[in-house]
C-alpha cells in the first residue's frame, strides 16, 4: 500500500474571528482530518479513498480481438446462406474466448470493488 503525505493544517486562530466563523472552520478542519486519516481514528473508518490504496493491476490484453465466424456456407435453393461447420466451430471458439476475456475482466472488477471497500 502506498504511503499518502498530505500538508499540515494549522491551528484556527482564536483572534478576530466570529463565533460562527470559529465554529464553521473548526468543522471544516475536523472533517479535513477526518479525510486524511490525521485525526487519530484507530479504524479510520472516516478517511478518504486515496490513489494509493487501490491495488488493482490492469486485466491483461483481451484475447478476443475480432470475429472469426463470418456466416458463410453453402446457399439454399430459397437463396438463404447457412453457416458451415467449420464457420460454426469459429463461432464456438469465437464464443469461448469472450466467456474467458469475461472472466478475467469479472475477477479485475471484484478485486477492484474489495480494494474499495475495505
């Protein structure tokens, strides 16, 4: 996990400041603290999502690249085309290699969201 450096927040001055002014930046500092995992929470259960903590590698290079099936095959009297058997094979591999792309792309996204939630 990356380490994540933010810039210290200084202390709200108590001079020439209203009772509202003092109370809104109060909030505003606490909150900012919250975010940044500053303020001492031992869960950190407030802090932001930082760039550092997801993990996620990038999903390799899809396999499928285009179609190989083209739907070609001998023509009927009617003048309809039907698919070849070996044009149904390239469909079945065709079909195969997305599932698989699908897969990798699916367990990408689930570690993703269990890097975002944690």
């Amino acid at each position: 996990m990356a380490t994540t450096r933010f810039a210290a927040i200084p202390n709200i001055p108590q001079a020439d400041l209203t009772a509202w002014e003092s109370i809104m930046l109060k909030a505003l500092k606490e909150n900012v603290e919250l975010l940044i995992g500053s303020r001492g929470e031992v869960d950190n259960a407030s802090r932001a999502i930082t760039f550092g903590y997801i993990e996620v590698a990038r999903p390799a290079a899809l396999v499928l690249i285009n179609i190989t099936a083209r739907g070609t095959g001998p023509t009927l009297g009617t003048g309809e085309v039907v698919a070849s058997l070996e044009d149904h094979i390239r469909l079945i591999n065709d079909v195969s290699t997305l599932a698989g792309d699908v897969v990798r792309l699916r367990a990408t996204v689930d570690a993703l969201i269990d890097d975002l939630t944690l």
